[in-house]
C-alpha cells in the first residue's frame, strides 16, 4: 500500500512523543490503518536544535506553510498552540483538502467555526481529541458515543495544573503561592502560570465540550472564568472541616427549560463523597450526565507528552482510515444553535462564612437579608464567640444573581463585620 | 431527505426504550444523522400481548426472518439476545448489505467471527457499543481513541448484578443467598441468576474487551471463569478486616513479553483505596492500562433500559451516518492474531488463610512449601490461638499454577487443619 504522509507543526513536548509512536509503533499502526503511515517533514521554529528524537535532520523545517501546502501531504498535526501561525496553518491544510489533527484547545475555543468551515470545503477531518483532556476518551464518546442521547450535563476537573495546587492546598495545608511554587518546580505549571491559575485553559476547554454536548457553537467568550489565585489555605482548611473540597470545575449545564445552556470554570466545594473529589494530583476526571445514559465518568491523565500523544495517535488512525476509505468523520454538529445564558441565570448554590457582632438578633437580620432575595438556607452554623463570632451558612439552588445580590448586600450590613469567604457548592444534588 | 429504515429485534426491557428513544428524539437524530429514521417492523416472539410503547400495531410481527430480509431496511438493532435465533437473523441482514446494531454479548463471545464475517462480505458494519458495560462508552474508546497506543491491561467490574450482591454482602454483612435474593427482588438479578453469578456474563464481555484491546480473535472459551457463589459473609469479613474488598473482577492482559494474553473473570480482593472499590452497587467501572495514555478509568451504569438503549442509539447514528456517506467503519481488528495462554501462566498474588495448629514450628513448615513453589509471601500474620489459630499470608506475584499447587499441597499438610480461605489479590501493583 502506498504510505500517507503526515506532516507535523511542532516538535516540543508532545511532539517529540507523537515521532516515537509513528516510530515505535509503525507496524501496529500499518496495521489498524491499511496503508503505512510516513513523516513527510517536521516544522519548528528553529533549526539545529537538540531534540530527542531520532528522525533524519532533513525532515525538519522552518518553512510550515510549505509544508502543509506540499501536494503529497495527506495529513497535517498540529501542536504549535496558540492561535497564530496555527490558524493560518491549519486553514491553509485543510483548504487543500488535507485532514488536520490538533491538540490546540485555544485555537478551537476561539474559532472553531473558521476551522470547521474550512473542513467541510476541502472535505477533509479535522480531529481534536487531544485538545480537551489529554489521552481521556471525551471528546469521541460525547460525538459519537452519546450521539442517541440527551446530554444534559458536563461537570469536571479538565486542568492538571490548578487540581494539583488545590490538591497539595488540601493535603499540606500550604497556601496558594507555595503550592504553585511546588507545582513549578515538578514541571506541572509553568513559568508564567496564567493559562492555568486563571482558569483560561479549563474555559476553552470547557467551551469545546459545550459545543459538543449540545450541538451548538460556543466560544471561550462564552464561558463564565474565574481562577484560584484568590483561594486561601483558610478557605481550603474550612471547606475540609465541613466534609468538602475546593476544586476547579468545568460546569457545562442545560438550563432546566432546555432553551440554552450555562458553561463556567470557577473553584467549587464538593462534597469529599463525591468522585471528582478523590481525583488527586495532576489527573484529570470528567462527569457526564446524560438522560438515558445516566451518570458517566472519564478518569485518566490530563496532560504531559505521552498521553496527549496517545490522543493525537489515535486520531491520526482514524483520519487516516476515512482517507483510504474516502470518507470523513462526523462534522461540526451546531444544528441545536442554543446560546450561553448569563451567569446570573445559572442555578447553584453557596457557602459563606461571615464575621459578625456577637448578639442576639443577628441572624435573623441575616436570614432576612437572604429571603429578601429569596435565597433559602440550607444549613447555618454559628462558631466562636464574641470577637470571633463567624456564621458559616450554605444555601440552597438559586440564582447566581440572586447569590451575588445577597452577597452585596451582605457585606453593607452593619452587624457584619466582613465576609471571610464565599464559595459555590456544587456536587451534592 | 428519504427516511433510513430500522427493523427491531426483540422489544423487551431494552427494545421498548430503543423504541422510546427513536420517537422521543426524533428531530435531534434526524439532524445529527443528516436523515430521518423510520422504524419498519419490530420482530416479536409473541403478537397482541401488552407493552409498554406507543407504536403502531401493524409494525409488530413474529416473522423477525421476513423483516430483516425485507429490501427496503437499512439497518437491524438486534436485541433479542442468545445464540439462536439471534446469529441467524443477523447473519441473514449482513449477507443482504444491512448495517447492524446488537447488544449481544454472548453471541459476540460465543462465534463474533462468524458475524464479523457477513459483515465483511455484505460490506455493512457491525456494531455493539452496548454488548459491554451498558451505557459506558468503552469500545468505541478502545477500537478508536487507543488505536494509536498499546494497551496492556484492560480490568473491571463489567457485571452489575454480581457487583450489587459483593456490595450488599460488604456492606451489610449478608450472606450470599441472602443478598442474592434481595438483588432478585430489586430486580437486580434474574430469577434464573445463573449467567450472572456464574461469571459467564462477564466472562462474555472479557472476551469481547481483549478481542479489542490486543487485536486478536478471543471467545468465551478462551476466558478463565471463576463465579461468586462459593464467597462466604467470613470472606467477605476478613478481606475487609484487611482493608480490602471482594469484587468480580474481569481482567484482560497482555504477557510480559508481549506473546500472549491472559482472559480471566474470577472474585479477587482489591485494596479499600483503589478506585474499582468505591464502584457500588450495579454499577459498572472498567480501567484500560495503555502505553502512552496511562490508567484510564470508565464508570457508568453498566445494564438497564435506558442506559443500553443510549448504548445501541449512539451506534444507530454512526451507523446511519456510515450509510448515507457510503463507507463503514472500523472492521474487526484481529491482525495481531495473539493467543490465550493458560490460567496456570497467568501472574497474579493470593490471600490465604489458613487454620493451623497452635505450636511452633509451624510457620517454619508452612513457609518452606511456599518456599518449594518459589512462591513468596509479602505478610503473614497469626491469629487466635490454640484451635482458633489461623495464618493468614498474602503472597507476591507468582504463576497462578505455583500460587495452584503450593495451595494444593497445603491442604495435604498435617499441620494444616483447614484452608479456610483463598483468594486473588489483585489491583496493588
């Protein structure tokens, strides 16, 4: 059979290990494909430098847009990141009827649709498992698993990084900063540690799944994004003596009317019962909710070379095999075209610990404050006494409107001194 | 766009939901498919009685041999279930070119080849997502997403009704006929439990998981099977005792050198920690070991209605889709063509307890016949005394033949009043 040549963009971390399994495993993979796969060249930024790979010097290349636009390339990966060259790349790929492999999260939760777009004209795949979750089966099983299903739900820990700062957080008791130093030092963050700490890789993530689970086009501006940069060891430390832990959560959910959607990555209580709390370190887990399927999860590494590779692997098989079988994979499906509603509009619940006056009198201007806005209080817990006095209170589902007001207002209240912490609870409905 | 025509086989527990779905979620399939789907016929074995689907009854028929010859179905979900009539009317589908959609375990198991065959030659697919593990999106993982990896292990809890009775019996103490006949009261477990209890359901689906996981052809025959019936409340007990728990395990691995694989479904005591542990009640959890992508872990309902419809729904859109492109997907993987090798090579570690007499001596006597069987012991540990004294040794990795033997001629030794117990160790390595 007469070999599919493959282009790579990139040679860093998962590149490298992406050259080993074509390498390693060319067999297996002639094998399950039908025809051999052959590296046509590899694009890097700069030449001669060293890399741990054994491939011949010639393949590699400054010049990308050559590459991809070569007439005897039938399959472009890429894992550059970033949105510019990728886009470029990758649209220049695809227009000339190639199939694209990415693993670039930022660029599809940014504008996947010009991607999408530029697929269906040439009428080739474009494949992203690798792009959310690393070596975790998600994204295939939510567009093709799920296909005769109803998600309804999308809820889990898509960021390696913040999960192992919050787990040593709540292991260690360190504080935000030591942990993220620790996390740097093992190679789990990075130098500059935004794309993480801040939530903007868990929200292009969680833009991706959306539009998968739904069937609709979602955008990282769609995504409600906090960090954790804001947590503190207090607050990991009093969600641990209440039974929970802090987590960064990817929340993709229906609305109730089925008429749009929420999708927000901000840190959460969980209880510790729940699955998503035992999930330790750098691992990533994902929980998806479904009407028929019910309750499902997807548990394994999230990131580092070799799973990702695994991911990348795998859907270089499958563009491969619709090649040879002149076919392609599903589309983009954005049939259901539903919009993100404001986060206002999301329903969740919260947990508020507030320093207050030690007297009689001062829960009831509380609880009044949270009926005024109709919260209603799930549990109230007063601890300390005097100067000390702290009401540790969680609510029942409302509105994130509605949580924030009470919140506002709280902090106005003459009798309460401050509003020591203020976390969404979710996981125990 | 004309309508792709689906003939039913089978409308019990899973066949009415399937019917549900269809008609429930009609405009979303149509839409993800890019055609509507039209049900043409369901085969009963019996006409007139009631159920609980609002369909036309003229679509009912007994004559499931006329309707999945009829020349104008495209497609035939077959969930009847066991070898005949079943393989007959799937064999007659394939070899006239229609797509099929089975949850059929034991007939995959039992003479896959056969059917895998007609597919083949009719140029249709053959699709079984819900034969394992219900509505957990597991073989499409394996047979897509890790075609680019090596996996090496593949270890669950595949059998829901089974995982019920060790959760009960954990949990509350129960015998196992007690918790069995609870498990059949819930509905858990059949009245007949026979194919459940006696590992050959799970045994089916081992089969099923390493045809996939080593690209090999693997039957029911090829799998060591071991059921539950003989675990006591004292087994139950003293695993916990320990900081274990007893579950049915289905374990499918490759040899160290890679030659060969072992198939096995058999009780095995795992650690408290492991996360198969924490898997209760009829749920099922399946964790693939693979090169580059690391533990992976799947949970989910693994049996039901609904959840198996969602199963057989996501296989009817990819192969509905596969049909209106004209092209199929993946075949049967078997190039590999690796071998079972028997239990007795097989490597795993052992739990004993053993009641001996109370003098010393003893454990010099008992650890010179490990010793003999280059077997060795991890801890050991004596218990009681006088005529209550027991040993209870936990062994490390051994042959099971070794692990076999050295058991055997334990039972021989005068010293050695009663084998109270064995048991598997697995999930700690």
């Amino acid at each position: 059979m007469k070999p599919l040549k493959v282009a790579l963009l990139g040679c860093g971390v998962v590149g490298t290990q992406v050259i080993r399994l074509m390498h390693d495993q060319a067999a297996d993979l002639a094998a399950r494909i039908g025809a051999p796969l052959e590296l046509a060249g590899v694009a890097v930024r700069r030449l001669g430098r060293k890399r741990d790979v054994e491939i011949d010097p010639a393949l590699f290349t400054t010049d990308a847009e050559a590459l991809v636009t070569r007439d005897d390339v039938d399959i472009v990966i890429e894992v550059i990141g970033g949105i510019e060259p990728a886009r470029t790349l990758i649209v220049s790929a695809l227009s000339r009827g190639k199939s694209v492999v990415t693993a670039n999260k930022a660029l599809l939760a940014e504008d996947g649709a010009t991607l999408h777009e530029a697929a269906r004209k040439g009428n080739g795949d474009l494949y992203f498992e690798a792009s959310v979750a690393g070596a975790i089966p998600l994204l295939r099983p939510l567009r093709e698993s799920l296909a005769g299903d109803h998600v309804k739900r999308v809820l889990g820990i898509v960021n390696g990084t913040t999960n192992y700062i919050l787990d040593k957080m709540d292991t260690t008791g360190a504080s935000f900063t030591d942990a993220l130093e620790e996390a740097q030092t093992l190679g789990y963050a990075e130098a500059d540690p935004t794309a993480d700490v801040e939530g903007f890789d868990a929200a292009a993530k969680a833009a991706i799944l959306a539009g998968l689970a739904f069937h609709s086009r979602v955008t990282a501006a769609d995504v409600h994004r906090e960090g954790i940069t804001e947590i503190t060891a207090t607050d990991v430390a009093s969600a641990k003596a209440m039974g929970y832990v802090i987590k960064l959560l990817a929340i993709c959910a229906r609305s109730d009317d089925g008429r749009s959607f929420g999708v927000r990555v901000h840190p959460a209580m969980i209880p510790r019962t729940h699955p998503l709390a035992g999930v330790r370190e750098a691992y990533n887990a994902v929980f998806v909710e479904a009407e028929s399927a019910g309750q499902l999860m997807f548990y394994g590494k999230g990131a580092g070379g070799a799973p990702t590779a695994s991911a990348v692997l795998g859907d270089l098989v499958a563009v491969a095999r619709n090649r040879l079988a002149g076919t392609r994979g599903p589309e983009e499906s954005t049939y259901a075209d539903l919009s993100a509603h404001p986060m206002g509009d999301t329903v969740t619940r919260c947990h508020v610990a507030l320093d207050v006056a030690d007297k009689p009198g001062v829960l009831a201007r509380v609880a009044e404050l949270f009926a005024k806005h109709d919260v209603s209080i799930q549990t109230v817990r007063q601890e300390g006494h005097g100067d000390d006095a702290q009401l540790v209170i969680v609510t029942h589902r409302a509105t994130d409107a509605a949580l924030s007001a009470t919140m506002e207002e709280l902090r106005d209240l003459d009798i309460v001194r401050a509003v020591a912490s203020v976390m969404r609870v979710e996981g125990d409905d």
